[in-house]
C-alpha cells in the first residue's frame, strides 16, 4: 500500500525536513565554541562549560573545544575535570605542544608521573630544545623518585637557556627533594637574579625557609611577593599557611579573604576560607560560606562533603550519613564522597562495613592513591596485616612519594621483622613528610631495632629538640638511652614523660624496668600500685603489677593482676603466659583448669576465659581439646591475639594447615606486633612453609627481644640453615645448646648441628 500524507500534517513534515536539511553539526559546534569563548572573556567560567559541552556533543573529537572545556574547569577550580578534558584534547591534538604541555602537567597534579613522562619524551622527540617539556620531564621523573636523573635534565635546561629563571626554579625544587638545601637556596637566588620580580621563585624560596624552620625569612619573602603583587593568589595561599602553622590565625584571615574574593566561581578558596572560619570557631561565618558554595553545580560536592563533616562532629550523624549518600547519588563517580563514608564507618570502630565505601572509591578512581591508602587503613583496623601491606603498596606505586603510606609500610614492616625493608620505608616517608614527627619517631624506632645507634641518635636529636615535650618521645629518649647502658639518662627521660603525662604506660614501664633491674622491688610496687588505684583497669598497669608482685615473691597478688588483666584484655597473650607459668610452677594446673572451666560455663561468650582453658589445657598436654577451645574463643572474637597465636603454633608443630596456621600467625602479629612469642609463631610457621627469606626476620626479632630462650635460637638457627647461611646457623644452634641442652628440640638442633660442623 502506498501511504499518503493528509493536507493537515504536509506543512509540519515540511518544516521538520527543511530544520533537519539546515543543521550544520560543523557550524553548530563553532557557534557553541565562540559562545563558551564569549562567556569565558566575560569570566563567566560555569555558563563556557555548558556551551563548551554542547559543541563536544556535536563531534566528540573536537580538540579546541574539549581543551577550551579544560580551562574553563581550571578557573572554577575543577581539577579533576580540567584533567580529563586535558587529555581528550592531547589524544585528539597530538601536534599542539601548548596543549600536550598542558594536559601533561596536569599529569603531575594528579601524580600520573609516568604519563607525564611520556608526554614529555613525545614532545622532545619532536623538538629537543624544548625547554618546558625538558622541565615537565624533569618533574615527571622527580616523581617517580629518580632524583638523579631530574636533577640532569634541569641542568640540561639551564645550559640550553641559561636566562630562563623557570629551570633554576624548577633545579631548586628537585635539590629540596635530594636534600641538598643550600644549592636549592643557590638556584632560587640565581632565579631571582635573572628575574628579580619573580613571584614563583620567592614562593618556592619561602616553602625551602620554612622547612628549614626559617620562618621570619619565609614571612619575608612572602611579603616581598605581595608588595610586587598583592593580588597574586598562590603568594596570599601560602602566607595564610604560614600564619596557621605559626599559630597566627588571625593574620591569615587577610590573605584567604583576598583569594576567596578574587573570582566568585573559583570554589576552591571560598572553601579554604570556610574551613578557616569553622577552625576559629567562627561557625555561621564558615558554615554561611559552605551553603552558598554548595548552591553553585560546581561546588555542591565539595561544599556538601564539608557539611557532611561539621555534621558528623557535631553529633548528627543521621544527617551527616544522609548527605553523603546524596553526594554519592548525584556524583556517583566521585571517590571522594566514598572516602569520607569509609572515614566515618571507620571512626566509629565499623571497620568492616568501612571496607565497602573505600572499595567503591578505589574503583571509581584506581589511580587515586588516598583512595588505597584509605583500604590499607582499614585492613589495618581489622587486623588483615597483608592486606593492608598490598594496600599501602598500591597506594606507594601510583605515587612513589605518597609519605602516609611509606610510613605506615615502616610500621608494619617492623613488627614483621623485616627491619631492612622498615629502614627504607622509614627512610622514604621522613624524605616526603619532613615535618612529621610521627615519621622521624617511627625511623628512630627502626633504627634502634637494626642496631644503627649512632644514626639513630642523630634522628633523634632534631626530634627531642622540636618535640621534646611529648611523652612519647621523652619514652623513646628513655629507650635510646637504655639501649646505650646509660640508665640515669633513661631515668630521667621516663621520669620527664611523666611529669608531661603522668599516666603515660610506656613511662611508668621504663621505670618499673629500672627499678627491677636495680633491685628496687619496693619503688616499682609503690609506683604500680599507685597507678593501680587511678586506673585499676588499665592493661598496662595490670600486666606491671604482676612482674612486680612476682619479683617480690608475691604469688597470690601476681595471680590476681594477671587474671584481671586477661579479664580487661582477653588477647594479652603475656597474661596467659605468666599465669600459666604461675600455675605450672606451683602444681596447680588441675586446680586452676576446673576453675577455668566454672568460669567458662558463666561465661561461655568470653573469649578471654575459652583462650585461658586452652591454654592450661596445652600445658597439660591434651592438644586436641586445646584446640577446640582456641577455635572456640576465635569464633567469639575473630581477632583474638592469643587464642590465634596458639593455635598457629599447634597447627605448625602438630601436623595441621600450615595455611590457616600461616592466617592465624599474622592475625596474631597485628594484635601483638612486639610479642617475641608471636614472632617467633609467624617465623616458625613461614620456616615450615618453606618461606625462608620471610621467616628470618620475626625469628630474629624473637631472640632479640628475649635472647635466653634456646628455643629462640634454634628455630632461627634452622631458618638460617635453609637460607644456606652456615656461620649464622652454626651460632644460633650452638647458642640454642648452650643455653638449655634438654630444651625441647635440642636432639634436633645436634643433628642439624652436625651438618654444619
């Protein structure tokens, strides 16, 4: 059948034909360019974006405009989309060095330091004198830690064009990295000389000043910058930095205001300034700010996260929760709306459901490293050690000098023995946090365990000098000095961490120690008991009143703190063992397992009481039913130190998975990562598995903690022996016999003796 048109609908059929006959896709997308390049010049940033957009829509190709689209973002402080609309118009305009530069320091931004590596290098092929592709590639390989190869491609940079004070700022920058303080000084000079109203230079000097706690020449320098240009955004950035670092919040005040008003649709100061208004409590103020911004499409997420934040602290928690949900419906791609539901989960110890949002945030963003370092802070809290090590290593592979996660890698790889690994880790994150006394304190830590005194003193003494008046790190200067005899100097550090925080545990130990050590039974009693009776729960002080009562001989009192403490702290394996060797001594153990087992039928939800039974059991020799109550205990509480240590070491010497022992073992390590017991397990069970390299670490952690163990030794004598180091084994053996020649294992330790001899 042939289909007619009536007269009625002819004439709108016509129309639509001939609208369709005129539109032009190519004149369409060029009008929508001029329109957004017309609302650009007005600084009309948001409204450029949407006929920017518009011209994208009519060819997904067109360069100018995804690179127009890109500046655009760039003004409202869009970095994340400036970034993506850098590298459409890179892949699209390969030929277009401004925009190849463009989208490759945006690279940098982001920590995308191979890419830009690779942007760089296309650009030098093209054109070797290049002198900003030569300092993008210098950068790019700055971040990926090779220091020495930047360093020669500025220097490059500067031979080629000597007047240009970029490149010396640019080698100023990567000295800083390198350490070597006085010729970044000498290249930021040498750039003002060349362009003595260089404001980027005297920035970059006044951030070398203030690392080196020169902050009235960093002030100085700042304030020169604002004489030559009092409007110049990133030198009113940092004075106000400056100022709040300095404890003179009231100066910044002035130099925030004159970023934030500079552009209305430039989010990213009216925040800072938001967050400075509700630092100083000065909450309507700053929560005034944050509304408004959240009004603006550009700025809701970012605005509403904060709110979301304020909320939380703030105990409204439902509406915090329930504003991040909406963030992550209206910006699902967004990790950062994810970020912060984990850190909330997280903060009230839900560590489990926490993993699920920071999962989420990983995968809208993988080449986010906070995003990964967020996972490995949550393995962590759940005590999935290795878990969080491949975390923190992700998060160090995408950006190499991301210094939270070195630091943490140093934590974990300390309590795992690995001391060598922990120095680099350590090493690593005091070079990208050099503020941070929590890095310096943790390289100190590892340093002392790898026996480098005199470099651990050295660390040590910017440390005390900065923060000598934190407890914690007047204790570490009490343990330096017992690790070098000096006892008066330990004394009187843990006594000055007392005198900062009287209910310091590390402190109150350290002395304790002493004064047994000295034959001062009757001082560490007082001292314990005196503590006992503020904090009559706290595990510390529990676990010191049974040594002590112990060393004076004082059965029943050491009995009742070891039962308290395994009571408060059902993971203390300390607890278990010192009572165990009470019962043991005195010939109690029929007596101290019915006892165990009334309190289990009261209690059968304890873990703490199910791991005691076990353990007495163990002792006893009835292994089997041993197990069951450490399987028992770890069904009540998955993370249960003890429990998991003990059945790690029935698994590993009694025939059963060497996989779930190995499980149980790190589980064990991540309660109790100073346990010599527990690392002597972890090592064990790597020996059994064949895992050599691994296991020599904890094994030798274990005899250094406790070096007259011959078990100890012997296990770290075979760990040895596997690894084909014969002289290592030789001594551990030989020290093993030498210490007990019926230990458990001794006829072993001959055999494996002989065949070294």
């Amino acid at each position: 059948m042939i289909h007619r048109y009536s007269l009625s609908t002819l004439p709108i059929f016509l129309l639509l034909l001939s609208i369709a006959c005129r539109h032009d896709p190519e004149a369409a997308k060029q009008a929508a360019l001029e329109r957004g390049n017309g609302y650009f010049a007005q600084k009309k940033f948001a409204e450029a974006t949407i006929e920017y957009r518009n011209a994208i829509q009519e060819d997904m190709r067109f360069g100018e405009a995804h690179y127009r689209l890109g500046l655009a973002h760039e003004q409202l402080g869009d970095r994340a989309n400036a970034l993506r609309e850098f590298g459409n118009a890179a892949n699209v305009m390969p030929d277009r060095k401004d925009v190849q530069l463009k989208a490759g320091q945006y690279y940098l931004f982001a920590s995308r330091f191979d890419d830009a590596r690779k942007t760089a290098e296309r650009l030098l092929d093209k054109d070797v004198r290049n002198i900003d592709a030569q300092l993008l590639l210098a950068n790019a390989l700055a971040g990926l830690n090779d220091l020495d190869a930047a360093a020669s491609q500025v220097e490059e940079a500067v031979r080629m064009e000597p007047s240009n004070p970029a490149s010396y700022s640019n080698l100023a920058a990567i000295e800083l990295a390198r350490g070597n303080t006085s010729k970044a000084e000498s290249a930021f000079t040498n750039a003002l000389t060349i362009a003595p109203q260089s404001i980027d230079a005297r920035i970059g000097l006044a951030n070398l000043y203030w690392s080196e706690t020169r902050v009235p020449d960093a002030e100085r320098v700042l304030v020169e910058a604002l004489t030559i240009n009092p409007r110049h955004l990133l030198a009113n950035r940092t004075l106000a930095a400056l100022y709040v670092a300095t404890s003179r919040p009231a100066q910044a005040e002035a130099p925030l205001k004159v970023v934030a008003d500079a552009n209305p649709e430039f989010i990213a100061p009216r925040l800072a300034l938001a967050d400075y208004y509700l630092a100083m409590n000065r909450t309507d103020e700053g929560l005034r700010i944050l509304e408004a911004v959240a009004a603006q499409k550009n700025g809701a997420t970012p605005a509403n996260l904060r709110l979301g934040q304020f909320e939380f602290s703030h105990d409204k928690r439902p509406d915090a929760y329930a504003r991040v949900e909406k963030v992550i419906a209206a910006d699902p791609k967004n990790p950062q709306p994810y970020l912060l539901k984990a850190a909330f989960l997280l903060s009230e110890d839900r560590a489990d459901q926490a993993l699920l949002p920071a999962r989420a945030a990983v995968a809208a963003s993988p080449k986010l490293a906070r995003a990964h370092f967020a996972v490995g802070t949550i393995e962590l809290a759940r005590r999935r050690m290795d878990e969080a090590r491949q975390a923190f290593q992700e998060a160090i592979r995408i950006s190499p000098r991301f210094g939270p996660a070195a630091l943490e890698l140093a934590k974990i790889e300390l309590a795992r023995g690995q001391v060598e690994r922990a120095v680099q880790f350590a090493d690593a994150a005091v070079a990208n946090l050099p503020q941070s006394a929590d890095a310096r304190y943790v390289l100190v830590k590892v340093l002392m365990a790898r026996g480098e005194r005199d470099r651990a003193g050295a660390q040590l003494g910017p440390l005390q000098a900065q923060f000598g008046a934190s407890p914690r790190v007047q204790v570490l200067v009490g343990q330096y000095a017992l690790s070098r005899q000096d006892r008066d100097g330990a004394r009187k550090a843990f006594e000055q961490a007392l005198k900062i925080d009287e209910k310091d545990d590390e402190a109150l130990s350290g002395l304790v120690g002493l004064d047994l050590d000295a034959g001062r039974k009757a001082e560490a009693r007082q001292a314990v008991e005196a503590r006992l009776a503020s904090t009559p729960k706290d595990p510390m002080a529990l676990a010191l009143a049974g040594r002590v009562y112990a060393a004076l001989g004082m059965d029943a009192k050491a009995e009742e703190s070891w039962k308290a403490l395994v009571a408060v702290d059902p993971g203390n394996l300390d607890g278990y063992l010192a009572l165990g060797r009470l019962y043991y001594r005195q010939k109690r153990l029929d007596q101290a397992v019915a006892e165990t087992e009334r309190l289990v039928q009261q209690q059968p939800s304890s873990a703490g009481a199910q791991t005691m039974l076990g353990f007495l059991m163990e002792t006893q020799g009835r292994t089997s039913e041993a197990q069951q109550r450490y399987l028992k205990a770890l069904e009540i509480e998955p993370r249960s130190a003890a429990a998991a240590n003990n059945l790690a070491w029935l698994y590993a010497t009694r025939g059963g998975n060497l996989d779930v022992a190995l499980q149980l073992a790190q589980t064990a390590k991540a309660g109790l990562p100073d346990s010599p017991e527990v690392s002597d397990t972890l090592g064990w069970v790597y020996y059994k598995k064949g895992l050599k390299d691994v296991a020599i670490g904890p094994l030798e952690q274990a005899v250094r903690a406790v070096p007259g163990k011959a078990t100890y030794h012997f296990h770290l004598g075979m760990a040895y022996l596997s690894a084909n180091d014969w002289a290592k084994a030789r001594a551990s053996l030989q020290r093993a016999l030498a210490l007990d020649p019926n230990f458990d294992g001794a006829q072993d330790a001959r055999t494996a003796l002989a065949s070294v001899q």
